[in-house]
C-alpha cells in the first residue's frame, strides 16, 4: 500500500500517532483485516500490531470483530470525526471544570505567593521583553488592558484600530466602565464607524502621523512596535515591552503634546 507521506501528516489533526495512522489507513483500504495482513502492507511491526490496534479500537476508530483469527472493521471516517469531536469536547470541558476550581484552591494562592515573591527579587532591568509574531503580542496587550487601574493609552494605525476593535473592543470597554481611561490617536483616514464605536467609551482624536504604533498602561508599561503594519506579515510583526516607569513617563510626554496639538 502506497500511501503519500504528506497525507499520513495530515491525520495527525485525528490525535494519532504514526502507527497508528499507518494501520487505520491500511485497514481502511482492506474495510476488514487481521492483524498480520495489517502489519505487512503497512509497515508496522507485528510486534506492534496488535498493541497499536487495540489503541484504536480505545479511540473509536476500528471495531474488533469476535472470532478466529480477530479481524477488525474500519468505523467511518465521517463517523470517527463525530467521535474524535465529542472526546475534544468533553477533555476540553473537563479541563475548564478543573482550571476553574483551581481558581479558588490552595494551590493557585501559593502559586500566586510564590510570583509575589519572585517580583520582588527581579531586577528593573529585567523587565522587558520581545513579540514576534502578531497574537503574541495581542496576548500581552490583552495582560496589560486586564491589569490597568488606571489609564490605556494607545496609538496605532488606521489599521490597527480595526484589528483591535475586534480583539479588544469588548475588554477596552470593560476598563472603561471600571473607571480606566482610555485614550487613543489614530490617522485621519481611519474608519469613521470604528472610530465611533470606540468613541463610545473612550477619547478619540486623529493625527497625521500613521506610523507610531504603542500602547502606554498606568504609566508604568510600555509596548512598542518596531514595524510597519502595511509591510510585514502578522507572522512577522514585531513588539518590545518595558515596564519602566521613567522611560515610560517621556513616552507619556511625547503623547500629550501629540493629544494637545489636536
């Protein structure tokens, strides 16, 4: 049996692992086989064979047939995705249950104890740190809206805006209710209906520079692009993070005359 490389890596997305992609394919293409007759046209060892065939019959993916020798029948393909959803489902339900019960354990608050401590003995030098790649950075400016208490500082391209009216809308607006202020500078050639949207909860003004992207929180955070949002691929978009409050507090300046001058 031939089968192409390229697709055997495909149905890795199925949670299998290569032995057992090689012998459900195989006995796909059989519908009903043995053991051994499985193990010779898909190249895993015999001495696997029926270990890697009982993983599968676990999984949903093959059925045993009763008799001798023991055969085994293919499940469907459409039906072994039902099944491969479900079991995704309820892992990923369970998990949630699980992570959400650690919120109020013992083990979260000595977890929390322990970065407390940790905080105090980093130096201010070290912290900082680079994004590479788009959701990387949308990760941590994500972190910083939902640890502002005070202010949100941003400014970022026309484009920008709309990336983050979808990522962050809905947070941005959050703070706002709880009391943070939210300021943003965009270019003039800005979607007028984001702009509106943001407008809502917070403070709004254009600008004609539209390369400056940076997000300012509490005064004391700073994330900085280092690229241009209309070149490079979000792959390869690029971020620092400082929290330096005086570094930060020239940055704040640099902001407030830009604000000022609107």
């Amino acid at each position: 049996m031939i089968v192409q490389k390229d697709f055997l890596e495909r149905l890795k997305d199925f949670g299998l692992n290569s032995y057992e992609r090689k012998l459900w394919v195989a006995l796909l293409s059989r519908g009903v086989s043995t053991a051994g007759e499985l193990s010779d046209i898909s190249n895993v060892p015999r001495s696997r064979a029926y270990d890697v065939l009982e993983s599968l019959e676990k999984k949903g993916f093959i059925i045993v047939k009763v008799g001798k020798p023991i055969k085994y029948l293919a499940v469907s393909p459409s039906e072994v995705i039902e099944r491969v959803k479900k079991k995704v489902t309820e892992e990923a339900d369970e998990r949630s249950k699980m992570l959400s019960q650690l919120k109020d354990s013992e083990i979260l608050e000595q977890l929390n104890s322990l970065h407390s401590e940790g905080v105090t003995l980093v130096d201010p030098t070290d912290k900082s740190g680079s994004f590479r790649g788009r959701d990387k950075v949308y990760e941590h400016l994500f972190l910083m809206f939902k640890n502002a208490k005070k202010n949100i500082t941003i400014m970022t391209s026309a484009q920008g805006l709309t990336r983050k009216h979808d990522f962050f809308a809905n947070h941005l607006r959050k703070a706002a209710k709880a009391g943070v202020t939210v300021q943003i500078v965009v270019p003039s050639n800005t979607d007028k209906e984001i702009v509106e949207n943001f407008s809502q909860f917070a403070k709004v003004k254009t600008s004609k520079n539209t390369m400056t992207r940076f997000c300012m929180v509490d005064g004391k955070d700073l994330l900085l692009f280092l690229t241009d949002d209309l070149k490079v691929h979000k792959s390869y978009d690029c971020a620092v993070w400082v929290e330096a409050p005086y570094f930060v507090e020239y940055f704040g300046k640099l902001f407030e005359q830009e604000w000022k001058s609107k």
